[in-house]
C-alpha cells in the first residue's frame, strides 16, 4: 500500500477522527496511517471470513524507515506521477524508535524497518525476536521453503530462509552478508549527521559504515547494540579490516550501469537514470 507516503492522500473520513489535533501536520500524518490501519484490517477480516487465517502467514514490513526534510519545510501539495497530488514531506511524522537517521540514510534510523510475522499454531503470538538478523531479500527463499519449491539450480538468492527464526527457533547471526550502496555526501554535513554512509555491510553480528573512499569507517555489533551508540572500529580493527574487505570483493561484482531493459513501459527513465 502507499500510505503513509509522500504525497500524503488524505481522506476526509480520516481527517475527522483526528480533528482535535491541533498541528494540521500531525492530523494528515495520523489520518493515513488510520487509514492504513483499516485496509489491513479488511484483508485480516476477509481471512477470518474465508476461514483461512490459520493456514495463512502474513509478514508486515516496509521498504524504508520515515523520511524527513532536510530543515524546515513548509506544508505544500506535490505531485508524484505514479500517485497523483498529495501532502508534500512536512506531514511526515514517522518515528525511528530512537535509531540513527532517517529515509535514505544507512544507519538503522533508515534502514531497519518493522518486521511483524503472525501465523497462528506456528509462530508464538506476542513474542519479540531481538536477535536475529533478516531481509527483505530472505522472503523469497523464506516463503519456497514453506512452500515446498524448488528453487532453480541456476538461481542463486541474495537472501536466506528464515523460516527457523519465524518459529522461534532464530540465531544471532547471520553467514550471508547484507550490502547496502547510496550517494552520500562527504565530509559529515551539520545537517545531515547521519547521511554520509556511502557503503555498508551486515555480516554475523557486525555492520560496518564506509564513506564513498572507504577513509573512514565505523563498526557497530547489531545484537548487542541495534542503536549503534557505540562504534567499535578502533577496538575491533581485525573485525573492521575483514567487513572492508568483504565488502571491496561484493563492489567488484557490481556492474557499471544497470543492464537491460529495466524500466517499466508507463515509465520513461530521466537523463540521469539513462547515465
């Protein structure tokens, strides 16, 4: 679903449960989550309906944490060809938990998103996992082996099967590394502190943050420590030096520019995307 997402859709039936609001952001930003709340309730019902709720898994997740502006912004309507108009990103209200950065950053604050499982009989109702270390890119591999598909022999996922972990049965580790690449400035901008991760790695416990040349890096233990309060790179120099390396080899993988055609026909890609 869209919502919460900027441009913010608001409905007016929404826009009424939260009308005591004072600060009108917070009312668009409360509505579309309300909203948000009903549809998934409606799929949750027609299961109960269908009589298929306990033979049914369903995972709630999202692609990226909160967004937010760089300094203060002013609420206007935008417009998003693929959604139409909607409240621009001063209604985004979204919280981290306390996690570093937001949207587009490569701390957890942009990064490590909800993950809510309930398979009724299977998975334990009300238990919170706060070790194991899963993807999105875990799904597909995750949901064959329920299945029971055969994946094929040529393919070769980047993520793993976490079916133990969603039984409870997860570790606090993880064998096959996660990367991350963005376009992040460099120095470390007063008003973007935590927006200059150009790379990062997940491998076992540890996470390592690198800028674009690799100058400067910080280390992290997610298990013990998911707020990355503590940087552990000056301790822990082996750790560090072998993260780097792991992820010098996966960068030597990555292709130039994307190959083929990857755009969808109601899209046509900027100049920018072209290069």
């Amino acid at each position: 679903m869209h919502e919460p997402h900027t441009p913010f859709h608001t409905v007016p039936k929404y826009e009424w449960r939260f009308r005591h609001l004072e600060n009108r952001e917070d009312q668009i930003y409360a509505s579309v989550l309300s909203h948000a709340d009903d549809r998934i309730g409606e799929v949750l019902d027609a299961l109960d309906r269908l009589k298929l709720t306990n033979n049914t898994l369903e995972i709630f997740s999202s692609d990226n944490c909160p967004a937010r502006a760089v300094g203060p912004a002013e609420l206007t309507l935008q417009y998003d060809t693929a959604t139409g108009a909607g409240w621009g990103i001063a209604a985004s209200k979204g919280i981290t938990g306390g996690r570093k950065g937001f949207k587009s950053a490569l701390f957890e604050g942009g990064i490590g998103v909800p993950f809510i499982a309930r398979w009724p009989g299977k998975i334990a109702a009300g238990k919170i996992d706060r070790a194991s270390l899963m993807s999105a890119v875990d799904l597909l591999p995750t949901f064959c082996e329920l299945a029971g598909a055969t994946l094929p022999e040529s393919y070769r996922p980047d993520g793993v099967s976490q079916v133990a972990a969603l039984m409870g049965n997860g570790e606090s580790t993880r064998d096959k590394p996660l990367f991350w690449k963005m376009q992040s400035g460099w120095p470390i901008q007063k008003a973007r502190p935590y927006h200059w991760v150009s790379w990062a790695i997940v491998h076992e416990n540890w996470k390592l943050l690198a800028n674009r040349d690799h100058s400067y890096a910080e280390l992290y233990d997610l298990v013990a420590d998911p707020f990355e309060k503590t940087n552990l790179a000056d301790q822990k120099p082996d750790v560090a030096k072998r993260m780097l390396g792991r992820l010098d080899d996966w960068k030597a993988t990555l292709p130039d520019s994307p190959s083929g055609d990857v755009f969808s026909a109601e899209r046509t890609p900027s100049a920018a995307e072209r290069n």
